[in-house]
C-alpha cells in the first residue's frame, strides 16, 4: 500500500486541493504551513497607493478565487500537523516516522535540500505550479505573468517532480487551462485553479495505478523565465491590464505551435 504525505499551505484553494486529492485516495498525513505566523512586512505609502490603485483588479480576482473555495471545502480528516514552513525539524521528523511513498506539495515555501533529500529516500516528491513550465516560473503568480507577456497561451498548470530550484523540477505533465475571450479576471483565475486540480488529482491516480509517469528536464525544451514578486511593480500591472483588456478579445486566435506541452499518458 503507498503511503501519501501531503505539505500544503493553509489558503482555501489549498484546502480544496487536499480535499480532491483525498478522494482520489486517502492521504495518510497532512502537514499544513501556517503562513499566519510569517512575518508581516510593512508596506511604504507609495505601495499602499499602487494596492489601492493599479493592483484592485489582480487583487479582487484573487479574493474572489479564495472566496469561492472558502465556502465550498473543509480539511478532510487526515492526520495533520500545523508548521510556520515546510522546512521546520517536525516535517524532516514526520517524514522520516512516516516513511512516506509520495509526497504530494502545493503552496509552501520552498523546500530545502535536507527535506527533500529525507523525502526522496523513501519515495517520490510531486509538486504543482499554477503557471506552464518551463517557459514562466515563479511567482507572486504566473497567469498575471502569462498576462504581462501578452501570452495567452501561456495559461495554465505544471505538475512536476519536486527538486530545489523554483519550479524546475523535471516534467510530469503540462496543460494549458481553457480560457475564453468572455472570461473575466476572476473567472480567468478560477479556471486555472480547477484545472490546477483536476491535472494534480489525475497525476496521483496515475502514480497510485502504477502508470509510468515522465520525468523531462525543463532544459531540454527551454529557458524559460522566471519571475519575482518584486519584478510585479506598478507598471507591470498597468501593461498586464492593457494587455488583458486588448488581447483577450482574440484569445482564440492566438499562435501556441511553438510551445512544447508534455502530456499525461493515458
């Protein structure tokens, strides 16, 4: 029997996550980051300004993203322990009382190589990434940076095995999310969420079937980018607004041969 240990943050679309995942098949354990007890950095007036001002429009969709799952999923009841980050002794502890088969993660902090290397000794480390790897990685997130690009086609999730870069691991699979030139910045990011889901949920069923899953390396398809919550200044989100307010009129018409998608075998 494999035994699942999942390390997740605490917001409601992570909640909803564990609660999928959990009727694929039961997880055995569940640690959840606290991110309440992270410290919280004061803001200067000029970036309370460009949160009232440029950044409402990401803001809302987002509120409303956790909005919607805050009243739609509880925790499952899973054998959990509460961390202020993934990489706290009692994680490396659990695992290695655990000795867990797969590690399923989603929205903690980065993982260090200590964990990971705990981890990877007993099994396997799957992570998602809400963005297509391995052209746009990083945060704070990749579909207001699909957007800032002007790639549409960029849209849309990554399920990889987890190592301690950010978002590099080597490949599982990666869809792009079905959008439409109707979709609103807050349907726009719900879309990707579900389908955040529902790619992770069919992934742990493959791994739990016993299907060979692939591994590519992100290099051997290409660079890529990668993004940092201080690259989102103001003028980044004044130019993803015109860019999502001109060109999501024509989404359908929209170039995407050239981008490499690895598919979840059948």
């Amino acid at each position: 029997m494999t035994k699942v240990l999942a390390i997740v943050g605490d917001a409601p679309n992570q909640v909803a996550l564990i609660s999928k995942l959990h009727k694929v098949r039961p997880i055995d354990h569940l640690v959840l980051i606290k991110k309440d007890n992270r410290p919280i950095r004061k803001k200067s007036m000029r970036q309370l300004f460009v949160s009232a001002s440029v950044n409402l429009p990401f803001r809302k969709a987002w509120q409303d993203l956790l909005a919607h799952y805050g009243s739609q999923y509880e925790l499952p009841k899973i054998e959990k322990v509460y961390a202020s980050s993934a990489n706290d002794q009692l994680v490396i502890d659990l695992l290695i009382e655990k000795k867990p088969n797969l590690v399923l993660v989603s929205g903690t902090d980065i993982l260090r190589d200590m964990v990971i290397n705990v981890a990877k000794s007993y099994g396997r480390i799957m992570n998602l990434h809400t963005g297509v790897s391995p052209y746009i990685k990083g945060g704070p997130n990749c579909t207001n940076w699909a957007i800032y690009l002007n790639r549409f086609d960029l849209i849309g999730n990554t399920i990889m095995w987890l190592d301690g870069g950010i978002d590099t691991g080597n490949i599982i699979a990666t869809e792009r999310t079905d959008i439409s030139d109707k979709d609103t910045l807050s349907t726009m990011h719900q879309k990707v969420m579900e389908h955040a889901h529902d790619l992770y949920c069919r992934c742990y069923l493959a791994f739990l079937e016993g299907r060979a899953l692939a591994s590519v390396p992100q290099r051997e398809i290409d660079e890529g980018r990668l993004f940092f919550t201080r690259h989102w200044t103001a003028s980044a989100r004044i130019l993803a607004l015109l860019n999502f307010y001109s060109t999501r009129r024509r989404i359908t018409s929209l170039p995407s041969n050239e981008v490499i998608l690895v598919p979840l075998e059948k």
